[in-house]
C-alpha cells in the first residue's frame, strides 16, 4: 500500500497532494489576477452607473 501524507484534506497518496498543490496554486492565481483587474467587483460598477446617472440627470 502507498504511504499516505496528511494534508489539509485529510490522508492522500502523495500523487494526490502533489495534484491538491497544483490546483490550489492555480485557484490562488486566479484569484489574484481577478482582483488586478477588477473582476467581480460590483462597488466599482455601481460607481461608474451612479456617475452616468448624474450626468444625466443634470442635463
């Protein structure tokens, strides 16, 4: 039988650790790349539609 290693999800063979590592790496990434350049950022959208509507309203 193949050694298990604990990891955060519990007791895996190392394959799975190694492939666990690879896909919270990735996610990690994504994560930050979605921030850099604002997406999923509803404060900024809603911003942007509140100062359309102002001009607007002003004309």
């Amino acid at each position: 039988m193949a050694v298990m290693i604990h990891s955060k999800y519990g007791y895996e063979p190392p394959e799975w650790v190694q492939a666990d590592a690879r896909l919270d790496k990735w996610c990690k990434d994504k994560k930050r790349r979605a921030k850099q350049h604002g997406a999923f950022s509803l404060e900024k959208k809603r911003r942007k539609q509140h100062a359309k509507n102002q001009k607007m309203s002003l004309s």
